[in-house]
C-alpha cells in the first residue's frame, strides 16, 4: 500500500494522508522492532534469565580468565571410541548405536572457572564427549559427578549464581544471600547435602558421570522413551581421604590418568534410565525412583590424552543439544538454558582470541 494518496487510471484521487502520521507509524514499528533485539540480546531485562546475564553472573563469581571456558575452565582433552550396544540400537535409530565403533573427542575437567585451580579443591568432575557417526551426524554431551541438578529451573539457577558472587567488601559471598536461596529450594539444600557427605573418588577414571537431563530415544518405528543417561566407570572406586587430597599435587587428576592411559584404555559403560509415567522429565534437580529400568547402551574406551590449551578439544562447544537423529531433547528449561549460555560464553570467548585478550594473569595461553 502507497504511503500516500494515490490515483488510478478512472479512479477520483484518494483523500491525502499527513505523511507525518505514516511516519510516525513506521518510527513506532521500528522502535518496537529495536526493543525486541536488546530484549533478546539481554541488553535491557537484566533480571530475566538470559544467556547474557547467566554468562556474566558466572564471570562475575571468580577473576577472569580471558579466552577460557567460563565454567570447567581446567581440563584435559581426551580420544577414543564409542561402542554401541544392540539393546541401544532398539531404544534408538540414532547411527552411533549401530556403526561397530564410533571416534570420540572429549574433555575431562573439574568444577569451577579458575584454569589452574588446585584438583583436589573442586567437588565436581566432568566428562564432555563429541561423537561423529560415519554419516556426518554429531552428538555432543556433557556429563557431571553430581546425580541430580541443584535447582529445578533456569531462574532459580541464576538466582543461585548470583548468590555466588563475592562481595566487593568482603571478597566472599554474602552469607544471607544464598541461605535465601538454600531457604527456597530444597533441592539445593539436598545437593549441599550431596557435596559435604559423598565420597571423593581418587580419579577421573573411576568417577561416574551422569546427564541429569532428560533426553527422547526415538526408535526406528518411530516410539519414543523418555530417559536418562550415565557413564559408570569400569575401574573400581576408590574413595580419596581428606587427607590425601591435602597431599596431592596441583595437576593430580591428570597426572594419575596419564599412568592409567600408559597401561591400557581407560573404559566407561554407558547406561539409560527409562522413564515410567508420572516421573519428572522436565525438572533436572529430581531423582528419578531407583526401580525404574535401566538398559546399557554402549562402552566408551579413552585412549590418549593432550593438554587443553593445544588439543583437538579446545575449540569445541560441548552444546548438549546437538543430538543426531534418533536423540532429541526434552522440554526441561534448564537442558535449553544450558545450550544457550555454553553458545554465547563460547562466542564470547572466541572474540576474545580474536581480539588477542586470550592470555590470562599468568601469562599463560588461553587454554580454552
């Protein structure tokens, strides 16, 4: 439609139009369209749980690190292959579960977003795995030590992050701030419970990992089952005394894994939890009743081990919802939140390299 009036072959010529009503109307829609940008981009709304503020609150909690990963910042990168079972093949369509090996990337780490933090000091360990089938499709995952998430949704995860963040006066966290948060959800309160009393293990070899997210296995005639997935060690757990991790070495988890590696491959067996009805799929910090079935899908076997800052893992984003067909994610908003915020740190991080800031107090390379 002209902005204004008009006349047509045997027409009257139609009423004129203030032009300065049609632009005001097209400065109107352009403004609303400019609102919506820096409301996505979390330019304004700064309380919303966007993967801006999730990625600033996580910076704010420690020193930055220019050109390393914002959480996890300290691990090593990791190859082998995975080998699917035939009861994962009729659980799900997807490629990795029927071709007889599949190469593995991966990264093993430990919690927390200082890259040369002490091993012995951080209470989660972490396993991210890259699967490429021999049709081009990928699967990306990223597992934790702990067996249930903390909260159940990604407002209340930034909530509790925020909690963490240190006082400028006092260079810790204000007390009260996150006994608010332990106040609110119980599930938090039953994770601190977790991390004070759970055994430590003595290696990332011997730790289980667990995806407490909810995933769809999509089977060849199209059924669908909710499940869970977990990598269970083969080598035998081996609780590490408080004592002994005040005696370990800064580096310990590496340098004991490299010994393993010398000896042979370094195997986890891959395991599913199927959902019943009723369960919780999409709340991340409940656990699912221990009777429910459990199918193993596969065995990981690690082989080698670089260092982060040159290996093949450190350009990789561990985006756990870059599933091949036969996966697909649940509606759990802390499965979406998590895709967001490892997508914007990495974009972040990436620019920072770009630009050169990617060297960190130490003088060190960012390891990424």
């Amino acid at each position: 439609m002209s902005l204004f009036g008009y006349t047509r072959a045997g027409q009257e010529p139609r009423t004129s139009r203030s032009p300065l009503l049609w632009i005001a109307l097209i400065a109107l829609i352009a403004g609303l369209l400019v609102l919506a940008f820096v409301w996505l981009a979390g330019w304004i709304g700064r309380d919303r749980a966007t993967a801006q503020a999730f990625t600033d609150s996580i910076e704010a909690t420690g020193p930055p690190h220019p050109g390393f990963r914002r959480a996890h910042s300290k691990g090593m990168c990791v190859s082998g292959s995975f080998q699917g079972t035939p009861e994962a093949a009729a659980l799900s369509s997807a490629r990795v579960f029927q071709q007889p090996q599949v190469p593995v990337l991966g990264r093993l780490s430990i919690g927390g977003g200082d890259p040369h933090g002490a091993d012995a000091n951080a209470r989660v360990r972490s396993m991210a795995l890259q699967l490429i089938s021999d049709d081009g499709q990928e699967w990306r995952t990223a597992m934790n030590s702990f067996p249930f998430f903390a909260v159940p949704t990604a407002e209340a995860f930034l909530e509790q992050t925020r909690a963490s963040i240190p006082d400028p006066a006092t260079g810790k966290p204000d007390p009260a701030k996150m006994a608010a948060v332990l106040a609110k959800y119980p599930s938090a309160r039953a994770f601190g419970q977790w991390a004070k009393t759970a055994p430590w293990s003595n290696s990332w070899a011997n730790t289980t990992y667990n995806g407490v997210n909810s995933f769809r296995f999509i089977a060849a005639d199209g059924s669908e089952r909710f499940v869970r997935w977990s990598m269970r060690p083969q080598a035998p757990f081996v609780e590490m005394t408080p004592e002994q991790r005040t005696q370990a070495g800064l580096d310990y988890l590496a340098d004991e894994f490299q010994q393993r590696l010398a000896q042979g491959p370094v195997r986890w067996d891959m395991w599913v939890t199927l959902a019943e009805a009723g369960d919780p799929i999409d709340d991340p910090s409940q656990v699912w009743p221990a009777q429910r079935r459990q199918v193993k899908v596969g065995t990981l076997s690690l082989t080698t081990m670089q260092p982060q800052t040159d290996g093949s893992c450190r350009d990789i984003n561990y985006d756990p919802l870059i599933l091949p067909h036969g996966i697909k994610g649940s509606d759990d908003p802390i499965l979406a939140a998590r895709s967001a915020v490892y997508s914007h740190s990495f974009n972040r991080r990436e620019r920072e390299i770009a630009s050169g800031k990617a060297t960190d107090a130490t003088g060190k390379e960012g390891a990424r």
